[in-house]
C-alpha cells in the first residue's frame, strides 16, 4: 500500500508537468438517449397582487417597486401594511419582477384586495 501511495504521489506532480501535445485539439461529446436536459431551479413566490409585491418565504424577504427600481427588503414600509390575498408563483430565476406585466396582467390587483 505504501509502495502504491508512492507511486500515486509521484505520478500526479509529473502528469500534470507534461506537455500537453498538439494545438487546435477540440473534443466534441454527444449524448444518445439522454432524455430531457435538467430542469431549471424553481424559485417559489407569494405575489400580492393589490400592491404588487413579491415574497419570497424561503429568503424572508419582499419586492417591491419604488419608482423605476425594485426594492429587495426584509420589512415593508408601512403602506404596504395590509397585502390582502397572496397567489403562488414560480419562477425560473431569482427575479419575481421579470414578469410583472404578465403577473398583473393575470392577477388584476382589484380582485385581491
């Protein structure tokens, strides 16, 4: 065993000291049968529809827009202080307002007050 850790150890320094060979080599890799590529990550959202405000329960905090910009914070001012109803999204990055048209859009803020 001590023979073989030996050998590994000498063997690893002097690999990754060899050149490498010829310019220009490209490697092309191909998948048959595969399926379906990986799914992309889910985030999960409360959209508060009259406000317009996200929440993202996980992470403990809101979004919300503050004139053009959106405003990432653990405690909403105090005019946001009743959200009525909440509806669940997911979304497939981390920023809920991507779709802010599309999500009010959808959810018409005077029916979730």
């Amino acid at each position: 065993m001590k023979r073989f850790l030996l050998l590994v150890g000498l063997f690893i320094p002097l690999a990754l000291l060899a050149p490498t060979g010829g310019f220009g080599q490209a490697s092309i890799s191909v998948n048959i049968g595969g399926g379906a590529p990986a799914p992309a990550p889910a985030y999960s959202y409360w959209y508060y529809p009259a406000f317009g405000v996200y929440y993202d329960y996980r992470a403990h905090v809101y979004f919300y827009q503050n004139g053009p910009n959106w405003v990432r914070t653990a405690h909403l001012p105090p005019r946001f202080h009743h959200l009525g109803r909440h509806v669940s999204l997911k979304a497939d990055r981390g920023k809920p307002w991507a779709h802010y048209a599309d999500h009010r859009a959808k959810y018409p803020p005077e029916r979730y007050r």
